[in-house]
C-alpha cells in the first residue's frame, strides 16, 4: 500500500487526482501499477484501477486474474469495481473510502453483491488516513 500511496503523489503532481494502484500476482510479484491519468489520456476510464488491470491482462496473457491482489489507495467506483470483479481478482485491498463514489461499501457493495457470479475478498482501511490526507490536500491546492 505504501508503494500505492507513492504513485498517489505521482499522480498529484502530474495534476491527476491521486488515486494510486497496483496488483500483485498470487507470489508476490507486481505485475501492474498506476496512477490515474484521466487527464493526461483526455479518457474517462483511466483509473488507476482500469490502468493496472488492462496490464496485467496484457502481461499475463489472460483476461482472468484470480488469486491477484488489487491494491488501491481509494475505494473504487463503480466502473472499477465492476472490472475488479470481471477480472475474477481474488482480494481488494484498499486505503479510503469513497462516500461519493465507492462500491466497496459506501454507495454498495458490488465487490460481494450476491447476485453477481464472483465476489471478492475486501480489506479496508489501510493506510486510510494517509490516503485521505493526500486527497484532501491535492483538493485544497485545487480550490485556492
């Protein structure tokens, strides 16, 4: 989480909102990471989130990615939690939550929505305070 904290920053000061994320394979190797680009891609769906997935995918070969562990400093939205859950990971691993956007507890729980066909394991709260105070401190710069 802390190396997700790390392209939060990256990310702030590209001017990105900072969001950072990464997946680890079920040995521990990073197979991916990010930081959002929305801006930077002028694409709506460059979310850390969607950014570390699409790689991975690519690098394994695989649109599946069970048994890998997504670690993010935000809870995700909807879009990414839906793609976390399509990919089949195995774990979400997450810093603060989101009370505007996140699906992962806040708004809902996509991640383990009984109706849907895979569930993830959740862990919250890691590091949140840390998470939190980037996102705060990146918005204040943004309103003065």
């Amino acid at each position: 989480m802390r190396h997700a904290l790390e392209l939060a920053d990256a990310a702030a000061t590209q001017g990105e909102v900072p969001v950072g994320a990464l997946l680890v394979s079920p040995n521990g190797d990073i197979m991916a990471e990010a930081h959002n680009r929305t801006r930077k891609l002028s694409d709506p769906t460059a979310h850390a989130e969607m950014l570390v997935l699409r790689e991975a995918g690519i690098r394994t070969g695989d649109w599946r990615l069970e048994g890998h562990t997504l670690y993010s400093t935000l809870e995700p939205c909807s879009m990414c939690t839906g793609a976390a859950v399509l990919s089949r990971i195995s774990r979400l691993v997450f810093g603060a939550r989101d009370p505007k956007a996140g699906m992962c507890g806040s708004l809902a729980n996509l991640a383990q929505d009984p109706r849907l066909n895979h569930h993830i394991e959740l862990i919250e709260g890691i590091l949140a305070g840390e998470s939190a105070h980037i996102l705060q401190r990146f918005f204040q710069a943004r309103r003065s």
